[in-house]
C-alpha cells in the first residue's frame, strides 16, 4: 500500500537467466549430498553453499569487481566447481586454463583473456614461475595448496592459499542480479594449427544449455540417461567446455559428484568402483585407457553411462565397453558451442535389434537436442539431400554459440558466415535425421577423385580383434593426390600383419560399404599415438612425422 501511495506500484520480478538461479533446487532439495575430491575431502551441497559465500568474499577482498577475470589453473576438483559458480555469480569472468598446452601458449592465453587474479595448484608451480615475468595483467596470486603436494621453489609473491582464504572469509554473499548477457567465462580452443582463440559465454548461454542438455539427457525410455539417482564423475577435463556443461547439470538435480583431481587410471577405476558412479564423458582415447587400466578387468562398470564426445566414437571401443556392460553412446559438439549440439541416444524399441545394429547407432553423432537448428550445407550454403550419402558442412544456430572469438573479430566473422556458425566438420545425414559426421575438412583424404573418411576407416580397423587403437592420414601421392595410411597400436601380444589390415579393410570395400580407395596404402604399427591436450588424436602432429 505505502508504494501504491507514493505513485511505485510493484512490478513482478523480471528473473533473468543468471548462473546463482541454477543453485535454487539442489540447496532446497539435496543439501545433504555429497561432493567427494578423490578419496582427500567430502563436503556437502549445504557445504558447497557456504564456500561459494567465502570464495566470493574472498575474491572481493582482493579486488575482484564485475567485469574483473580470475583465472584457474587446477585439477578436476572441488575447488573448480566452487569457481564454476562463485566467480561468474559476481559479475566477473571465470577463465580456465588449459594447463596441458605449452608455458607459451598458456602465458598467451592469460594475457589474452586480461586475467586479474590467477588461481595455481602446487602442482603448475613450476609452470607458473618459469612464465611469471611474461604474465601483463595478472596483479594477484591466489596458491591453491592440498595435502601430498609438494612446492617447488619459486618466487611468486602468493597473496594467500585458497583454503586459508576461505576460513578467513564469511559464508554469506548478497550476488546481485545484472543482465543475463554479462560475459561469464572465456577459455581457449585447442586446435593443433595457430595461437589458440578465446571462446566466451554469457549466463543466459550457460543457463540455456544447463536446461536443455537437462532435458535431452532426461528424454529417453531407458537408457543413456541421466537422472537425479545418478552419480556424476567428470573424464573431460574442467578447464575444457565447463566439462561439457555437465557439472552444472549434475549441480541443478543434486546428485552426488565425484571429481578425481588428475586423471590417473587406476585411481578413476578405484573412485568409480568405491564411489558408485554412474555417468560420466570422455574422448574414446581416455575409454580405452580406462578399459585397459589395471583394475579394470575386475571391476564392475554395468551401471556406468558415458557420452563420447571429441571425435568419433570407432565402433571396435564401443563394442569392448557394451561387453563390460557400460552404456555408452556419442555426443556431438565443440568449443565453440558451448559444447552440446547432438547425441546419440537409442530410440524406443532399441532391445529389439541385435548388437551390431545397436552400435551403429550409438557410434552415431546423433540427433540435435532441443533447441539446435543444425544443417548440412554445400559451399554454397545449400543444404544437401538427407540420404546418408550426400555430406556437406555441418553448420548450426543455438541460443548457446558463442558469439565469437574474443577479442578477434575477422576469425568471427569466418565462424559466422551466413549467419550459421561454421563447425568444420563433414557429414551427412539419414532418413532418420540421425548425424554422421565424416571427417574434419582438414583431415579428409581425397583419394581418386573421392572424399575418403578417415573417420569411417579407423572405426572399421578397430573392428579387427588384434588393434587397440588406431589413427588414419592421408600423405600426398602423385596417382591418386592422397592416399590413407593407417597407423595402428595392437593389442598386447597380438599377432598381426600389414597384410592382414589390409584384407580386413579390403572386405569391406568388397561389400560395398566404403570405396576402393578407402583401402590404406601403408600400414605402419606404432607403440602409442600423439595425442592433443584434451586426448583427442593429433593428426596434425602425425601427418608431420609419417608424411
């Protein structure tokens, strides 16, 4: 009435889309839960809310404002998700760095982004003392201590130690409402050719994504779900995509969340054994480490779901985790989109077809999730026949792409061209509306005329029991312009010869199923394969070496 009075009548709460309203049901439904950091801390969602009060307090102490950058440099941890959530919920930028690219490509980056405070786990310090001269715009160092770290010798001036900042801090923080296109986090693409570029998301882009990944993920009957009962593991790394988005989503349903510091494959078969973990999402290269980790033989993953993302999922890795008993199935996306744009989910019905039908379908790229106009164009932005056959350029529109690259604006508007961001990736699409990407435009072979699917040629390969892993190159020929070659891993005393991957992928071509040309060349058998920071295979890298 006193408004009313003085001529202010109420007005409804506008509620913009802001990362704080994604705490508003796990703090109300699952304060209890647990959030567990290797087998070192346990805390609680109601614990969770307290340190994200005292980071933010702390963070202010040392000058943090809106618009402000603090930067990370830390293991999958605890500690990450407080950031995730406190240092955006402030109106500052969170940037995660990748701490697997080179001293100067990470001193790039920080300088890029105009980062103010920097986080640093025990672990980077040698990293960061060895670039700290070169750091612009970082005014203030905040050292991220655990038990069983160990310090080098360093001359960085830490302003305080996480955990002590914290104690010191109070729990309560008043995050204020500002508008939903507030910048909120930046981080770096991991491309193997040029200085890395600035990706960067709003809050409504964060919360848009959070809601429908949450929905897509919830929509199937049975199967490549994820719900409330689940328990949440992240094998993407955190400073990568907000980890595909999914600890926000597994914040929101208040599930229990297990994060395991570096990735150290007998200690993420012990957590996933000991801690009961139901869904988590990698590349294939970190699945296959974990399919071969000692201790894995023994332990029982049949109710583990996994996303494969990053690169095709080949169809030998997808059969050898269906027999262990995980449900595992392909996702699409990039860096650029936030990442999630498609996944592979099995359809109503599924139990009816037989496996291989199974695994076609789940080493698929999927369907779009809501919300996701995808198209598959020719050069000149035509779209192409949905038949399975035509291929073109995947392009999209999402209300959760970036917008550009920071600070970079003619590689935005080549990512934009058309009005459709351009991924880079080759593929074609079924009757069905089911994704199939073929290859990158970079590593597509063109053999005979022909667009041969490096892609398509490693999953076949997979497929031959004595094989690992495997990658497919082209290197140029004077015949045919390229020729694949196959660079294969093999199994522990397996007993293969070139000849016999030859006829494997031969019989193949005999049926029909890929061209004459898709037959590698050369077939050379390797100890290991150069992987990117983020475990997908560095074609680049070994286009260089075996050329």
């Amino acid at each position: 009435m006193q408004d009313a009075v003085q001529g202010q009548m109420p007005s409804a709460y506008a509620y913009p889309l802001l990362i704080k309203h994604l705490l508003h049901t796990p703090f109300a439904q699952a304060p209890n839960q647990e959030i567990v950091y290797r087998d070192q801390v346990r805390i609680t969602y109601r614990d969770l809310q307290e340190r994200i009060g005292r980071l933010a307090n702390g963070l202010e102490g040392l000058g943090v404002r809106h618009g402000s950058t603090v930067a990370v440099m830390d293991w999958d941890s605890h500690r990450y998700l407080e950031c995730y959530f406190a240092v955006p919920m402030m109106g500052a930028v969170l940037q995660t760095v990748n701490v697997r690219l080179s001293p100067a490509e990470i001193v790039y980056t920080i300088n890029h982004a105009g980062a103010d405070v920097l986080f640093v786990h025990t672990d980077f310090l040698p990293v960061v003392e060895s670039i700290r001269d070169q750091l612009e715009t970082v005014r203030t160092f905040v050292w991220i201590d655990e038990p069983g770290s160990e310090a080098c010798a360093h001359t960085i001036e830490f302003a305080t130690e996480y955990e002590a900042m914290l104690a010191a801090s109070a729990t309560h923080y008043d995050f204020p409402d500002f508008d939903e296109n507030t910048r909120a986090t930046t981080f770096y693409t991991t491309g193997t050719t040029g200085l890395p570029k600035g990706v960067y998301f709003s809050h409504r882009q964060l919360v848009l994504h959070t809601v429908t990944l949450m929905a897509a993920l919830a929509s199937p009957m049975s199967g490549q779900r994820f719900h409330r009962g689940d328990v949440y593991m992240p094998l993407t790394p955190m400073f990568h995509v907000h980890a595909w988005g999914m600890p926000y989503i597994a914040t929101v349903l208040g599930v229990k969340q297990v994060y395991p510091g570096r990735y150290v494959p007998d200690r993420l078969v012990k957590l996933v054994r000991d801690e009961g973990v139901t869904f988590s999402h990698c590349v294939s290269t970190i699945l296959h480490m974990l399919l071969n980790a000692p201790g894995a033989d023994s332990a029982d993953f049949s109710r583990w779901k996994i996303i494969i993302g990053g690169g095709a999922l080949p169809h030998g890795i997808a059969r050898d985790a269906l027999a262990r008993g995980i449900d595992v199935f392909g996702g699409y996306g990039m860096s650029e989109t936030c990442p999630v744009l498609s996944l592979a989910q099995l359809p109503p019905g599924h139990e009816a077809l037989d496996t291989d039908e199974q695994v076609r379908l789940r080493c698929k790229t999927g369907l779009p999730i809501p919300l996701v106009d995808m198209r598959i164009v020719d050069a000149e932005m035509n779209d192409v026949a949905h038949d399975g056959h035509a291929y073109g350029e995947i392009v999209a529109r999402a209300p959760w792409l970036t917008q550009g690259y920071f600070n970079n604006p003619d590689a935005s508007a080549q990512l934009w061209e058309g009005g459709y961001l351009h991924t880079q990736d080759i593929a074609n699409i079924d009757a069905t509306g089911n994704l199939q990407i073929t290859d990158r435009i970079k590593d597509v072979i063109k053999s005979g005329g022909e667009w041969v699917s490096s892609l398509e040629i490693e999953s076949l390969i997979s497929l031959h029991e004595g094989v690992s892993e495997v990658a497919v190159i082209g290197i140029k020929d004077e015949k045919w312009g390229e020729r694949p070659v196959a660079l294969v891993v093999l199994k522990a005393g397996a007993q293969v010869t070139e000849d016999d991957i030859k006829r494997h992928v031969l019989q193949f071509s005999q049926t029909g199923r890929i061209s004459k040309y898709a037959v590698p060349q050369i077939v050379r058998f390797v100890g290991a394969l150069q992987k990117t920071s983020v475990g997908k295979m560095n074609k680049k890298w070994l286009r260089e070496q075996f050329a």
